[in-house]
C-alpha cells in the first residue's frame, strides 16, 4: 500500500523525563486485548501494582480519572518500560504521538500535536508541511467502510486547494520586500500585514465554510446543481470567522473545554483558559464603534476590515498581538493546514462536512484567544510556550465527541 508520510515523521524522538508536559498525566490509558494478556502474564510485585491499576482487571484502562498514570515514576519515566521494555507498555503509550488513518488506497501518517515535542516540531516547519510516499504494509486498519474512491479524490483535491491558498497567506504574510522598501515604509508596511493577514483568513474561511455548508447540502439531495469544487469567493460575509466575535469565543470556552477537573488533569491548560476567561471579561462591553467613527478606529484601511472587527476591542488586540508577532502568522496557516491534513478526510467517513470544517475554525480560534491571552499577561511569547500552549490545547479539545459537538453547535449558533 502507498504510505503517505509527514517528512519529519521519522525524526520525532520522545524527550521523556525533560518532557514539561508530559502525556503520562491526563489521559486515560485505553489497554487493547492484547496488552491486557500481556499484562496479565506478567507476575510479582510489578504483577501485583499492574492489577491494582487496571482496577482488579474490572477496566480494560489504565489512569480512570485521568489524573496521573501509576507508573510514571518521580523523574517522569515509565516504570513498566524501564523494567519491562518498549514492546511491553500498552500499544496507545507505543505508538504514541504516531497518528494513522488508513483509507484504502493510501496510509497517511503523521504526528500527533498533542504531544509537546511534535509541537516543537510543528513550530520548525510550520511553512513547509509536506508528505514523501513509499510503499509499505500498513500499520492500521481501515478506518472506514467507504470503498467510494472517486469521492475521496474529490476531498483530497478540494484539500489541497485550501492548503494551497494557505499557503499564499503565508507567503504574504511573510513577504518583506526588498530593504529599500522596508527603509521608506517599515512602519506603515508592518502595521498593515497584520490585518491583511487577519482578512486574508476571515475571507478563506468563510469560503470553506460555504463549501462545507454547500456539500452537506448536496449530500442531503437538497441541492442538484452542486458541483463538488472550492468557492472563489464566499457567498457573502455575514459573521467573522477570523477572529471569531469574543461572545462567540466566550461561549465556546464555557462548553466542556473548560473543567474544574482540568486543573489536575492539566494544569497549564486549567490557567490558560482563566486567564482567558478574564481577559474577555475585562473587555468594554461597547464596541469602537459605539464610540468613534469608523474612520478613527485606529486603522488606516478600514474598508477592508470586517463589519463585525470594526465594533470589537478584542480584534484590535488580536491586531496588535499579531503585530508583536509577526511569526506567529505562519504558525496559525500552517497550525490549520495541519489540522486539514489530519482531520479533513474524516468527511470520507462521516459526511459531516459542516462539522469537520468548523471544528477546524473554532480550533485555530481558541488557540489564538489562548496565544494572545497569553502574551498579554506574560509580555512574551516565544516558540517553545506556543508549543506548549498548543499541545495542551489539543490534548483537550481534539479527543472527546462530547466537547467537539458542543463547540461545534456553539459555533453553529453564532452563524446563525
Ligand atoms: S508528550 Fe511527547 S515528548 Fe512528552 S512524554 Fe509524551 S511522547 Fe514524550
């Protein structure tokens, strides 16, 4: 079977007891059949703790509440892999952060985001992500019943198309003109990348969003003429998609995402979202418009901006974030190319195109609220702490159905 891998796949090497969030806490450890006999073979002491984890052998997990696996010792090692080996420990705490989706006719594999040293990774190529094919055995199963080829080149082209055009912001975004350019017009060109970065991706957004709202309807038979390509433009711009409204994020942060649990289970995310909290809160609640004219905003190109920026003081910080740092610009292009790479194609499985587009809009949202938040109460923010932040961020946000339909209808709500 061809396998379609990320190029750093290979490269990625757990940093184990140096790991400043470590996977061995917050998570519940799923034991396949396998593990489980394995597991039970093993005798004496350590056969003993391995029973009193696995509750008795009443659960086929490890870590219930999610809180700290039992053998992940005091300098942040596993036990059952010091004194067992790699090929004893369960086959999640193996393969992890290795991700595999297996559709038939192609294995795609990538790296997980949750896990911090892929973050880290992520931050060092996030304006070149790209895929080598070889053939090989796969190392899953098919993660779906769909045999409709025909249907999967369809999104796979419809895929590229976004991350093409994701990657024409990002060049934009980085482009800096030759330095005679920069000398004349450094301030004005700065202050203006910004926000034409900010209506660049409000604008490609909404177009995924028409074409995901287009096909779920066609999908539904409700609209014949549906011809299965991306919108050059979207149909019209009723709502920001980028930033979301802070009512919107407000909304979103108050769903599941937020736990009083989380500050066991994940500390650092458990204050990233107060912070957030707080930061929206403190907010005024009229808007620039209410009190100035549009013209004196504190934008030089109002007309490009979005009706909706145009009345929110969250935008204009997210403005002047952005304008701090300029390089984080390619990180959230490429944070959402990523996201498209390993989420887009569950529509091949689901048809829930609605959902799967939008959960990537509210993702790259409530990472940037949570950046931004960030760098506004701690003054900085550098490549390591946007790793960080992200990969908590996924860890919580990525793997329960619970809190991505609850974010998803929110969102839903908001487009109304
Ligand atoms: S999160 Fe990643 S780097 Fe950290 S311990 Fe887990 S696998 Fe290793």
């Amino acid at each position: 079977m061809e396998i379609r891998e990320l190029d750093w796949y290979q490269d990625f090497s757990c940093i184990g007891g140096d790991c400043p969030q470590t996977c061995c806490r917050g998570w519940i450890i799923p034991l396949t059949p396998e593990d489980i006999e394995r597991l039970q073979s093993e005798h004496g002491t350590l056969g003993l703790r391995i029973f009193a984890a696995a509750g008795g052998w009443t659960r086929d997990n490890f870590n219930q509440r999610s809180r700290q696996c039992p053998f992940w010792n005091r300098e942040g090692l596993c036990e059952l892999q010091l004194k067992k080996g790699h090929a004893f420990i369960p086959d999640a705490c193996q393969s992890y952060p290795r991700f595999y989706r297996n559709y038939g006719i192609f294995e795609q594999r990538t790296l997980d985001l949750s896990c911090v040293q892929a973050a880290r990774m992520f931050t060092q190529h996030a304006g070149q992500i790209s895929f080598h094919s070889a053939e090989g055995e796969p190392a899953t199963i098919l993660c779906s019943t769909n045999d409709d080829t025909e249907f999967l080149n369809d999104l796979i082209k419809v895929r590229d198309e976004m991350i093409g055009e994701l990657v024409d912001i990002c060049d934009l975004a980085n482009s800096d003109g030759n330095d005679d350019e920069k000398e004349a017009g450094s301030e004005q060109r700065s202050e203006l990348k910004p926000m034409d970065f900010l209506s660049s991706l409000d604008t490609l957004l909404a177009r995924m969003f028409d074409f995901a709202r287009d096909a779920q309807s066609a999908s539904l038979g409700q609209d014949p003429d549906f011809t299965f390509r991306f919108p050059e433009a979207p149909h019209q711009i009723d709502n920001a998609f980028f930033p979301l409204s802070r009512v919107t994020l407000r909304k979103l942060l108050d769903s599941s995402l937020y736990h009083p649990n989380l500050a066991f289970s994940n500390p650092k995310l458990y204050e990233l979202i107060q912070d957030a909290f707080h930061y929206i809160d403190s907010l005024p609640k009229h808007g620039i418009a209410d009190t100035k004219p549009a013209n004196e905003a504190g934008t030089s190109k109002q007309e490009s901006v979005h009706p909706v920026r145009k009345i929110d003081h969250w935008v204009t910080d997210a403005e002047s974030f952005l304008f701090r740092h300029p390089e984080t610009m390619q990180l959230y292009t490429g944070y959402l190319t990523y996201y498209l790479h390993q989420y887009f194609l569950r529509i091949y499985e689901t048809y829930s195109y609605r959902r799967q587009v939008a959960l990537g809009i509210i993702h790259l949202n409530l990472l940037f609220l949570l950046d931004a938040t960030y760098e506004k109460k701690h003054g900085s923010l550098s490549l390591e702490e946007f790793a960080e932040i992200l990969a908590v961020y996924n860890r919580r946000a990525y793997f329960s159905d619970k809190i991505q339909d609850e974010l998803y209808r929110i969102f839903e709500d908001a487009m109304i």
